[in-house]
C-alpha cells in the first residue's frame, strides 16, 4: 500500500503529475501542461489501471482549495478527464460505508484503524482465483490469510468498517488517515446466513493533519 502526502498547490501537482511518464513512453512529455494516463500511472504506481489512477489522484489533490482543483483537473489529457468521471471514488465515513458503498466501486474512508489479530473473535472469507489443471476456479480463503485486516471506525457514533491490505505491508498508524481502495464483499463461512459484509481492499492512504 502507497502512502499519499496531498498536493499543497497545483504548481505542487503539476510538477509531480506533469512528468513525461515511464522511460518506455516516447509520446509523452514532462512539463507539457498535459497530464496523460502514462504519467498518471506512474505517478500513481501502476500501469494501466484506470480505476486506481483516478483513486490516487483524488486522493492526491484532496487537500487543495477549489480553484487549484480545477486548474490540475482542467491539465488532464482528454481520455483521463473521462476516466476521472467513471472511476471518480466515493467518499464516506466508516459509519455509512457499510449501506452507501458500492461493491467494485473505488472508495476514499476516513477514520482511525486498529488492526485485527484473533482469529477466534474475526471470520470472514474471500474468494480467490486457483489453477486447476488449465481451468481457473474460485476457492473460498480465510481474509485473514489474505490481508492484514483492520476496523476503522469514525468519531460520530463508533461504528466500524473493516479495511484489508496485503499482508506485509506497512501496518497503518494509529491515528485519523484516509485510505483509498476498491469496496469489495466477504463471504459468510459455509451454513451461516444473512448479508455479506463489505470490506475496502486498500490501495493507498495519507495522513492527516
């Protein structure tokens, strides 16, 4: 997971944005005044992931007034003022992720995380893509197995969301931070009934002053 430090001016986000992308891009440019997918990619982490880039950008320029917004936003190449208006994340508190959230959708939750340990007090299951042979199936797998999985919760009425990262990545701190990810659904353990819980597959998050 990729810690985020927000953009403090859109000179700020130009510079980091604005920057010609990978060594193998000929077509792009550093400093051109277009921010093009390539460079956003980079800048991000990824490659092409759309979805992903547009959660690092929100992400990224968050903390910047209204006018400096428009100005980054307005830099965008054509193509990713598209994706910024299909893959734009929602933002919410822990407290509503739960009924508000769309599954597959990208997400920005703020709140304080704790990490979950026991395996006795927390059961949940993800599916995840096995070969079998030359066919591909879905098996059902511990989250805790998966992830380091987390509680976040927020300061109205002390609801939790649970948030989920690859297991050995940096653990989160103990403090009030966004994180950014992909809303995604837990399965129940086979014989137990009701909803499936949601769960935020974390990507990135930053701090928070």
């Amino acid at each position: 997971m990729k810690k985020i430090t927000p953009f403090t001016s859109s000179d700020d986000a130009g510079t980091v944005l604005d920057n010609g992308g990978r060594f193998y891009n000929l077509m792009t440019k550093a400093g051109d005044g277009i921010i093009s997918g390539p460079e956003l990619a980079r800048a991000a982490g990824v490659y092409k992931d759309k979805q992903s880039m547009v959660l690092f950008y929100a992400m990224a320029t968050a903390a910047l007034d209204e006018p400096s917004k428009l100005a980054v936003r307005a830099a965008l190449s054509d193509d990713m003022k598209q994706a910024y208006k299909e893959y734009c994340p929602q933002t919410l508190l822990p407290s509503e992720a739960e009924t508000k959230g769309m599954v597959q959708s990208a997400a920005i939750i703020t709140g304080i995380p704790r990490q979950i340990d026991s395996r006795v007090d927390f059961k949940g299951f993800v599916m995840i893509p096995v070969m079998t042979g030359k066919v591909m199936v879905m098996v059902m797998s511990p989250i805790l197995d998966r992830y380091d999985v987390y509680e976040i919760w927020d300061d109205e009425d002390g609801e939790v969301f649970l948030i989920a990262h690859a297991r050995g990545a940096e653990k989160l701190p103990a403090r009030k931070i966004s994180v950014g990810g992909i809303l995604k659904e837990m399965k129940l353990e086979k014989g137990e009934e009701g909803p499936a819980k949601k769960f935020l597959e974390s990507l990135y998050y930053s701090e928070l002053s």
